[in-house]
C-alpha cells in the first residue's frame, strides 16, 4: 500500500529568515494524523535566508540528519565540532545523553535549502556523536547509496536505529528498484524533480508511506531527480 503525503499538504511556517514544511507535525504545525511514520520523526524542508540562524538549542535521545539541496550550513556543538556542509555531504549527529547546536547560514547572499531529517534512538542514554562524510555524486547516479544505517550495515555515517537511508540521482528514463524483507516499512521523499513509484507519479516536496510494498521501482520523469528512501521496522 502506498499513502502520497503531496507537498501542499505539508505543514507551513515562514519565519522571514526561515521557510519551512512540516512533513509531520513540528513545533506549532500540529496534526494528530502526522506524528511520524515508524521510527521516522520529523522530515522538515527548510529554506534558510542569507544570515538566518537557528541558535544554540539542545537536543536529547535523537538521531538527526542533515542533508543540503543548495547553498551551506555552518554546524557548531557542545562537543567541539564546527565546520559547514555543502552539497554533497552528509552530517549526522546523535543526541544521545543531549547536546547543544546552532545552525547557520555563511552566506550573505544566498539561500540555504536543506532537509533535516530525526529518527527515534533503538535506545536512550547513549553517548552523543557526530559524523559528516563526503557523497560521490557518481555513487548515487542511477543507484541507490546507503547513506546511513546501524553499526555494520556499511552506511556512510551511523546511526542507533535499525533503519537505513538511501540516496539516489535518477536520470530521466532511468529505474531503481528496492526490496523491503517481512515486516519492513518505507518512506520515499522527493528533494527534486519528478518521479514515478511503481507506476504513481510524484514530485519534489512529496512524501511517499510505503506499507506491504515487497518492492518498489523507482523510474525518473525530470531530467535529474533526488530522493530520499527509508527501510524501517
């Protein structure tokens, strides 16, 4: 079964320095409909004005990725780890026992457009983390990458949830398939462009619940389309 959340139906804020949609409920966009799906907690597609900053904040017992679409985001922590990522490039942080960040973008003239993603921790308490890695666009061409999964599962980074995220950069024309074993569960979001999933046409903003689904193919429409895909229990 497939349930197309359409990017219209997401939730809606613009702050002036940050415009963002809500795939599930988040701070005050509330829907008793959208609480997540699976382990899966928040998916928020931000776009972040010259200068904009979300300040020092903390977090708690949650894995949350950042994925860029354009523009750059400059990361600080109570760890010690700072640095911007661009395009291209993965950050993960695990929140664990809590942590504080800030976000920022270094440009004075462009748009930071970015998906932050946060999944529930298979377990609370443990020690915060951090990873950023590098993403071959030649490694998500016409293919599925493993950008993030559990310790062993050989993603780029890792995180504490039996879960694995993937990656993709589907030519028009082009198709990729995914298999979920017994009792898995997907989510597909489109960053960019447009694409069909088993024969259901969806484009960027969208979300896709994927539920009894033994497989799906993912086939491109646009010229160069993004997405993201999550296996979950």
């Amino acid at each position: 079964m497939m349930q197309v959340l359409k990017s219209n139906e997401r939730g809606h804020a613009n702050h002036g320095w940050l415009d963002t949609n809500y795939s599930f409920s988040f701070s005050d966009y509330y829907d008793p409909r959208r609480m997540g799906f699976r382990h899966l907690r928040v998916i928020n597609e931000d776009t972040i004005a010259p200068g904009g900053e979300f300040g020092m904040h903390p977090h708690q017992d949650m894995e949350i990725i950042t994925y860029i679409l354009e523009g750059a985001i400059e990361h600080k922590d109570s760890m010690g780890n700072g640095g911007i990522i661009y395009p291209g490039e993965i950050q993960r942080m695990s929140a664990g026992t809590g942590v504080y960040h800030s976000e920022s973008n270094p440009s004075k003239t462009n748009p930071t457009h970015l998906l932050q993603i946060w999944l529930f921790p298979d377990k609370k308490g443990v020690k915060p983390s951090y990873e950023q890695k590098s993403l071959p666009r030649e490694d998500r061409l016409n293919a599925l990458q493993l950008l993030a999964g559990p310790e062993g599962a050989g993603g780029l980074v890792t995180i504490h949830q039996n879960a694995q995220l993937y990656s993709s950069l589907l030519s028009k024309d082009k198709q990729v398939k995914h298999s979920f074993k017994d009792g898995r569960h997907g989510w597909l979001q489109m960053a960019r462009g447009e694409a069909k999933i088993n024969g259901t046409k969806v484009a960027a903003g969208d979300g896709v619940a994927l539920e009894a689904e033994p497989e799906i193919t993912i086939e491109g429409v646009a010229p160069e389309s993004e997405f993201l895909l999550f296996d979950l229990v």
